[in-house]
C-alpha cells in the first residue's frame, strides 16, 4: 500500500494499526514482529521492556496542544521544571510547547512506526513513569535498561533507533522514543510542509496564526530535523 497518502501521514486514519495485548499498545503492523523481537533480546538481557505511548491520533495530539496552550496541562523547561506561561510572548508559548510536544498533525507518532519505552523490571510498582532523560541517566530507575538499550542499538540487531537522541535546537532529547527506520523513513520522506499547513488551517489550534506565522521555522527545527 503506498504510505503518502495524507490521512495516514496526519494521524487521521488506522486503517494499518493493530493492537497488541501482549504489550497494551497499538502499532502499525510491520512493526508489530520487530517489536517483539525487540521485547524478547531485552527479557533475555533481565528487562522487562513495556511500551509507555505508540499510536497516536491527529485529535489526541490536538487535546495535548490545545491542554498546554490554555494552560490546563504543564509545559516543562529543559531542567524539568513547569514555565509559568503567562509570562511568554505567544510566540515564545508556541516555541516551548514545541520543546516537548509536537504540532498536531507533526507528530512521529501518528505513523504508528514509533514507540516509547521503558524497563520495568527494577522498579517499584506504584512508581509513577516520567519519561524524563533524569531517569535514564546516572542513578535514574531506568539508566540501566538505557545502557543495554544503546548497545543493542549500536549492534544493529534491529531496525530501531532514537529519532531524538541529541539536541539539535528542536525537540528535547528522548532518548525512550524509539522509531522503526524501514518504515519511518519513508512516512518522513512523503511528509510535506505544505500538508501540515493546509490540515492546521482547517483545524481549531489554540496559537493557530502564530503556528502558521512561524511554520517554516518550525518545520525546519521540528519536523524536518528529525
């Protein structure tokens, strides 16, 4: 099936997801098998590799924009601390929702091709999942699990990598998001600025003509440096 179709590339159609019980996460089919493969070299390593976000739709990606916006969901600097957002210019809201949040519409995550991660095995149950790059580093609860994750990474023994694995200006490092390259690739190379724009014109975007203003801008930090 050719991928470029626009329904698909948006996050506004799922005709190729299915859902995996075994994982509690809905993915494209064709990464449904590297996946596992995936969650079986980890158990064989002593992790227990869950999916913490896969699929995405254009109208969840939408309610996480327009929450952060209108301030009923935190925006997080780069320390991890909550910005009081009031304080910004428009453009700056735009800018730091940006940080961590793509666009509706932008999102990697609406390909069904990415995943974020974590290990379990070594952490408490209640534990409360931040997906923060403190818990993957030095003494965080998951810094070891990201150890063995960037050998297996570096192996090649699958087709994973990390789309955000250093800063750039753009997105923040997530060093958790993991992306199937055979597919991804090829929803990235069918994305086009001009689709974005048209599908954000028509669409109720808390920022939107800031949004719009500045979407060359955007695309070239947050979209197409990915």
């Amino acid at each position: 099936m050719n991928v470029c179709v626009p329904e698909l590339l948006l996050g506004l159609d799922e005709r190729e997801l299915v859902d995996s019980s075994l994982l509690a996460c809905r993915v494209h089919w064709q990464i449904l098998d590297p996946l596992l493969f995936l969650v079986e070299r980890a158990a064989s390593a002593g992790f227990v590799l869950k999916v913490a976000s896969s699929y995405r739709s254009f109208d969840r990606q939408l309610l996480i924009w327009n929450n952060k916006a209108r301030g009923l969901r935190p925006v997080l600097n780069d320390a991890g601390d909550v910005i009081d957002m009031n304080s910004l210019s428009e453009r700056d809201k735009v800018f730091a929702i940006l940080r961590w949040s793509a666009l509706p519409g932008a999102s990697r995550h609406h390909w069904g091709t990415d995943i974020d991660v974590y290990g379990s095995a070594h952490i408490d149950p209640e534990y409360q999942l931040q997906l923060t790059v403190a818990e993957t580093q030095g003494d965080g609860p998951f810094a070891e699990f990201h150890r063995w994750l960037d050998d297996e990474l570096a192996q090649g023994s699958s087709d994973f990598f990390r789309p955000y694995a250093r800063d750039r200006g753009g997105i923040a490092p997530e060093p958790w998001h993991l992306s199937y390259a055979p597919l991804a690739n090829i929803y990235s190379r069918c994305f086009m600025q001009e689709l974005l724009r048209e599908q954000l014109e028509k669409t109720d975007l808390e920022l939107k003509h800031v949004v719009l203003d500045n979407l060359n801008e955007i695309y070239q930090r947050f979209i197409v440096a990915d």
